[in-house]
C-alpha cells in the first residue's frame, strides 16, 4: 500500500497486559479517547465519534498553556470496522465541525500530509493485547518524526490510563 517511493508508512507496535475488549473501548468510546489522545502533556477536550462503516469522527487536542494553549483537530472517516480486531480509517487536519483544512493553511509544515491511511489491529493474546497501526502517506521529514514521538506518547498515556477504563 506504498505506491509512491517518496512516501513512508510508519508501523507502532506496543502490548498491554489488559484484555482486547477493553483496549479496543478505549479507541472507540470518545469518552476515553479524551483520556489518552495527544502527545505528553497535551489534552483532548472534545472528541466525537460516528463508530460505523462510513462514519466520522473528530478529535480535538489542546496544546498546554506553556505552549499557547492552541487547540487542533483532526477528523475522518471509518472505512473498515472488525469488531475487537480492526480498525481502517483516514485521518485528516480539520476544523471543530471536522471539515478538511489544507495542512499549508493550518500553518503546518510543507512535509504534513493531506491525507494519512490508518489500520489498527487488535490482537488478542489470552488476557494481554497487542496492538499495531500502521499510517500510510507520510513523506520523510520532520513531520513524520513528530508523528511518531506524539503517537507514541499517546499510546504511553493510554497504558497509564488503561488501568481506570
């Protein structure tokens, strides 16, 4: 699913010592995604979420008043559903009413892509999960790193919340 040579996919791999059951509630039920989404320090105020084939979603993250406080949203819609053990989507930049916004426009750098493809798998092993994403479309470059360290910090902060869902 690589078909330009300039573009990279990122894959985060990480296990949870909860069942699947209660990682997937965490990325559907937008009541906890508000708990973990967003980098370190970093909260999600608002999040909605149309869980169906065709439905859409938006996500809000506000940066910490020491680094303006600014809130950003991205958006999109659910192309796949598996219950417990998949997840297909796109993801975009957008506005609180999750309409696209052009990375440029949003004052993101060039290297921000329009459109990233997503697929979450849940693998239930006994009462642990692993779970891999896999984000297709990004060009190499800065952008692409911080997508990485927020997402991973994200999932951090999943891991440290698990525990109350």
């Amino acid at each position: 699913m690589n078909p330009s040579p300039a573009k990279q996919d990122i894959v985060i791999t990480r296990e949870y010592d909860y069942p699947v059951e209660l990682v997937w509630k965490a990325w559907t039920d937008p009541t906890l995604v508000m708990k973990w989404w967003g980098p370190t320090h970093f909260t999600s105020p608002h999040c909605e979420i149309d869980f169906r084939e065709g439905g859409k979603y938006v996500f809000c993250m506000r940066a910490p008043d020491s680094h303006g406080g600014f809130e950003s949203y991205s958006a999109g819609v659910y192309k796949k559903i598996v219950p417990m053990e998949r997840l297909e989507f796109n993801s975009y930049l957008s506005d609180r009413d999750g309409n696209a916004i052009d990375p440029a426009q949003a004052g993101v750098p060039a290297d921000f892509p329009q459109n990233v493809e997503f697929v979450i798998e849940f693998i239930a092993k006994g009462e642990r999960t692993e779970l891999r994403i896999t984000e297709y479309g990004w060009t190499a470059g800065e952008m692409m790193k911080y997508a990485i360290m927020g997402m991973n910090q994200s999932l951090d902060k999943l891991a440290a919340n698990l525990i109350d869902f």
